[in-house]
C-alpha cells in the first residue's frame, strides 16, 4: 500500500500538538528535527513537514492525503486561490481544540474608533490580505492594504500603516505594542483537511481508524 501521505507544520505552534495528538492514535515516529519526511514506524503513514502556509496547497493539489493546518491559514489560501480563478478543493474532516486565535483589526489606543467606518481608506497591515478583503468588501469599506509577512504589530508606531489585522490569542502582543482591539472577523481553530478527490480503500479504512482514534483520544480528555 502506499503511505497516507500527511502535511504537517514542522515547527511551530501547531507541531507539538498535532505530533502529540498522533502519538495518542497510536502511531509511532522518529522524529528528526531536520528531516522533511518522517515515516511512522508501525503504519503505512509518512509526514511532510512543511511551513504552516504550504500545508492547504499540498491538500488542493493532492500532492498531501491529509493535512493539519489552522483554520486562519486555510481560508486565506483558499480565498487566494478563487481570487485568481483557481479551484481549492478540499473537506474538512475535524475541528480540533487546540491552535485557538482570532484574526482581529487593531487600532493604536489613542485611535478614535467608532466603528467600522472609522476604518475607511485607512491603511491596514496584514499577513491575512484576502481574509481581511473579503470582510472590508462584505461590509462596504474600501481601505488600503499594506502586506506584511512579520512584524505586523510594529507597522502602527513604525509609522507604516494606521491599523492592523493580525492574529490575537491572549492579547498581550498588542498590549504590548499600545493597540486596541477593535473587530474579530475571523475565529479559527487547527483543522484536519483531507483532498478531495478519492482515497484508495485502503487509504479511506487507514483515515477512518485514525478519525475513530482522534475521537477516542477527545473523550479521554473529557
Ligand atoms: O514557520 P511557519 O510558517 O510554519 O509558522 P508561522 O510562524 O507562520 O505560524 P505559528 O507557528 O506562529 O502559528 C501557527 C498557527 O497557530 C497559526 O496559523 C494559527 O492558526 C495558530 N495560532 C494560535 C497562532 C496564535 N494562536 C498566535 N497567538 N498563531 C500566531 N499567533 C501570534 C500572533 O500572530 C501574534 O504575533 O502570537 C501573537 C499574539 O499572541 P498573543 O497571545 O500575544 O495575543
Ligand atoms: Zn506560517
């Protein structure tokens, strides 16, 4: 049989709780902290381990069977996707309880914020620009979107952008950086992703005795 093909951040806030959740079904790795593919020892099942944002692409393009990913991730890289006229398709098999944020506008504390509107033509900085596009559209206010890969929380007093939107888990980055916390417009959790075309049988009975174990492992805790 071949390997059940699963994608997987390879550092990061999501690895230790998705290695963690696998162990828990059971399956057993050797983990090389610089290896990209780990095979498990005792099921056909091998690990791509990849940047957090790589994992919804490989899903899509079935290069992945499986792939554990944060909701936040996976609804910018499909939107991205149908922005440019491609398809994402994909299911989503689970919802997990860990890998918790929201994505949320900021706004310096001494910002005059009334609501939305306060916002508009503002120049926001984001490393989310098409989840971030579809709420400003979806409610009438045009801004201008100023893409950053790191440091978003720095762009207000850096003097580069007027707001943010950024993820927030506890809030104390933007404590920490003088902002205000102004809108949610996404909530996310991590995610198990399965691609969508077909799974050989053997694949399809592997994925159905790890989702019965993840479920297993769930109510233990309960
Ligand atoms: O290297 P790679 O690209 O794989 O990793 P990454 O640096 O892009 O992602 P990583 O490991 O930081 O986060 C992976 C996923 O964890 C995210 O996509 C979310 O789904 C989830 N997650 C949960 C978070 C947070 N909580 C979180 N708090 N991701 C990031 N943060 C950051 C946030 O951006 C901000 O800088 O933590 C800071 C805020 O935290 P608080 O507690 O101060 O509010
Ligand atoms: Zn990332």
């Amino acid at each position: 049989m071949n390997r059940l093909k699963i994608a997987i951040q390879k550092s990061g806030r999501l690895s230790d709780d998705c290695q963690e959740l696998l162990k828990a079904c059971g399956i057993k790795f050797h983990y090389n902290k610089d290896r990209l593919i780990v095979y498990a020892k005792n099921q056909p099942i091998e690990l791509l381990r990849v940047r957090d944002d790589d994992i919804p692409a490989l899903v899509f393009d079935g290069v992945a069977d499986l792939g554990f990913v944060g909701e936040n991730v996976l609804g910018e890289c499909q939107l991205d996707r149908q922005n440019k006229g491609e398809t994402a398709s994909f299911n989503k098999l689970k919802v997990f309880e860990f890998g918790e944020c929201r994505l949320s506008l900021a706004v310096p504390k001494d910002f005059d914020y009334q609501s939305l509107a306060s916002l508009k033509n503002a120049r926001i900085a984001t490393s989310y620009p098409n989840l971030l596009k579809k709420y400003m559209d979806d409610n009438t206010v045009p801004f201008k979107n100023c893409l950053l890969t790191g440091s978003v929380e720095v762009a207000p007093s850096a003097g580069i952008a007027h707001a943010i939107c950024d993820l927030v888990s506890s809030g104390a980055t933007l404590e920490a950086n003088g902002l205000k916390e102004v809108e949610v417009i996404y909530r996310s959790k991590a995610c198990l992703i399965v691609k969508s075309e077909p799974l050989s049988a053997e694949k399809q009975a592997l994925v159905d005795k790890l989702l019965t174990r993840m479920t297993g492992v769930e109510q233990a805790k309960e």
